[in-house]
C-alpha cells in the first residue's frame, strides 16, 4: 500500500510505522482503499484475512476465543459422578458437578483430502517429515501470528491428520522438520491414520444448572459453553471446567480441602503439572511446576534454596544448571511427591490460563 499510495501520514519522519493512536482515521484508511485498483484491494483484504485467520487461531488454542455453544456429540457417554455443590436459598435451584466418560469419532484428514489441499495452496505448502518421529505434516507458509509483545511475526501453519497448530517460522525453521519426497511423505501420512484409533475417549467436567450466583468463582479466561447429547437423547448444557477449576471451584464453596486431595493423588497431581502447566504455591514460599530440561520437562520447586538438603530427604534431587541448583521432584516413584505436598500443602493453584 505505502507504494501504491504513498500514505506517507502513516510514517514518523524517520520512516517508522506511528503508533496506533497516531494513524489516520479509519474512514481515512478506508477511502485511501477505495482509491486503489481492485487487484490491489484483492491483495489487502487477503492479507488481512490471513493476519484475522492467524489472531483467531492462536485465540482459540489459549481459550481467549469466545465460540458460543458448541455440541459435543457422544457415541457413547457414561456419567460417572453427579455433585450439587449449592443449593439456592430461595429458590432451591442447584449448581450441579458432572462428571463425563465420552466417546467422539475423530476427524482425521484423509490422505487425498490432505493432497488437494496442498495442491490448492500451491507454492505456499510443503510437505514435510519429521526427522524425529518419521510423522508426516503439510507445511502452509506466508501466515503471520501475533506474539506475547501484541507484534505480528512471520509464522507456518502445521497440519496434521488430526489437527493443525500454528508456529512461529523461527521456531518451526529450529524444529525436526525437514522437506520429504512425495512418495515417502505418502506412506508416512498413510500409516499414521492407520494406526490412529478413530475413536477418542475422554473425560469432562461440565458444572451446569444456576451458575449466575457462583459466576465470580470460575475461571475468567477459557469460558467453554458446551451442549453434551447423549446416543439416548439426553441433553446436558454447562461451562467446562478442567479436573484443576473443579477442584478449586469446590474448595472455594467449603466442599473440599484442596491441599488434602492434591496430596492424596500426587500421579494426578504430576499429571496436571506436567502435561497441563498448571502451577501450584505450596506453603513455605515454594513453587511446583514444569520445566523443560534436555528438551523432557520435569516437576520443578522453585524458591527451595534454603530447603534444598530437607526436600532431598524425601527423595527430591539437585542439578546444576547454568552455575545454579535446581530442585526437582522425580516423577517415580509418586511417593516423593506425595511427601513433599504434606510437609508444604498447596495454598493456591494456578491454571495454565491464568499463568498465560
């Protein structure tokens, strides 16, 4: 556009883009659009469809992005537990906990769907493997994402045969992906869907019934509306809740001590850790959480310096790190962690929501 149409107002006398506050209004932008040839227009808007594509995207997979009710639509469906957690004083509505066992198809890409569109992108796609794990991914090249400095930077869309994730260019061109021959690529995208179940089971939270009064007590950010339909016709309609939010949801009622039941199943606990990045304050100013060593990540306590020969006594170990000790929790045998989780509870619990 700046060749097109000079908008030199736009830039500072040193060339520089303006601030945001700075630019011209946008009924000035957009006559500065309509004075420009269609093929040209053509080529904005689809750039900036590309920039909307990459926002919304990485809005999405953070739970920032506001969906609406979503079906989620169960082949087989199994509520293992039931839980009112209030009882309205004056009406005697009740906020319910549901506890779901699902069964979904997966939608999987299949190979000719993956080839034609490849072939659609034309020179935006590749085909690439991993030279890792030998699984096959469909490079899209030319999108934009927008980064933890609100700055939009260069970024590659992976798709895969059951979902794709957008990343940075600088991360993806340090990554085990590596261009592959049409053939080899094939087979490798082949084999994965045979070898994937087309079934996913799952388990779910959904806290349903009269949610206004406790509003304030879930989680602001990842609001998931959810319509559960069961192969039987039942119907059930709530916000999602992660096993982490249900629990806290729970000892913020009075129903539950958080810190017993973190310390009574430390693999679950591990588990939420470690695969889910939620972080938890533990009594005597710790911290437990994940961190990536040797390209694995580990159960970390941050803030044990003074404690560093009390934790190795319950089986914790120490490794130094860039001149500096790091205590970390073995994942085996659970019984370390557990030990640790009773001689400092846990106070608080961040999800990974909040963190971000």
């Amino acid at each position: 556009m700046d060749a097109a149409n000079s908008p030199s107002s736009a830039r500072r006398d040193g060339g520089s883009l303006r601030e945001p506050d700075d630019l011209p209004p946008m009924n000035t932008f957009l006559n500065r659009l309509l004075a420009l040839r269609i093929a040209d227009q053509n080529t904005l808007f689809r750039d900036l469809d590309s920039i909307l594509a990459g926002v919304l995207e990485r809005a999405g997979a953070s739970g920032e992005l506001e969906r609406g009710i979503e079906d989620v639509v169960a082949e087989q469906l199994e509520l293992a537990s039931e839980e009112v957690v209030r009882t309205d004083p004056r009406s005697g509505a009740e906020t319910r906990l549901l506890h779901f066992r699902l069964k979904t198809r997966r939608e999987l890409m299949s190979l000719e769907a993956a080839l034609a569109r490849a072939e659609a992108l034309g020179p935006a796609a590749a085909l690439v493997l991993n030279e890792r794990t030998g699984r096959a991914a469909l490079v899209e090249h030319g999108l934009t994402l927008l980064g933890e400095d609100d700055r939009l930077a260069p970024a590659v869309r992976l798709v895969r045969p059951e979902r794709s994730t957008l990343v940075a260019e600088a991360a993806f061109a340090e990554s085990a992906w590596a261009p592959a021959e049409a053939g080899a690529w094939r087979g490798a995208w082949q084999a994965e869907l045979e070898a994937t179940d087309p079934w996913r089971t799952r388990e779910l939270v959904l806290v349903t019934g009269l949610l206004l009064p406790i509003w304030g007590r879930l989680p602001a950010r990842g609001a998931q509306v959810r319509r559960i339909k069961g192969p039987d016709g039942r119907r059930w309609l709530g916000r999602v809740l992660d096993p982490t939010l249900a629990l806290q949801l729970k000892a913020s009622l009075g129903l539950t001590d958080a810190a017993a039941a973190f310390a009574a199943d430390p693999a679950a606990t591990a588990a939420e850790v470690v695969k889910r990045g939620v972080e938890l304050s533990l009594a005597g100013g710790l911290w437990l959480r994940r961190a990536r060593v040797m390209d694995r990540w580990r159960l970390e306590l941050v803030g044990a310096g003074a404690q560093r020969a009390a934790l190795q006594g319950l089986g914790c170990f120490v490794e130094i790190i860039a001149y500096t000790p790091r205590v970390f929790v073995p994942l085996e045998p659970p019984a370390v962690l557990a030990a640790v989780l009773g001689r400092h509870p846990v106070q608080q619990v961040i999800s990974p929501a909040e963190a971000a």
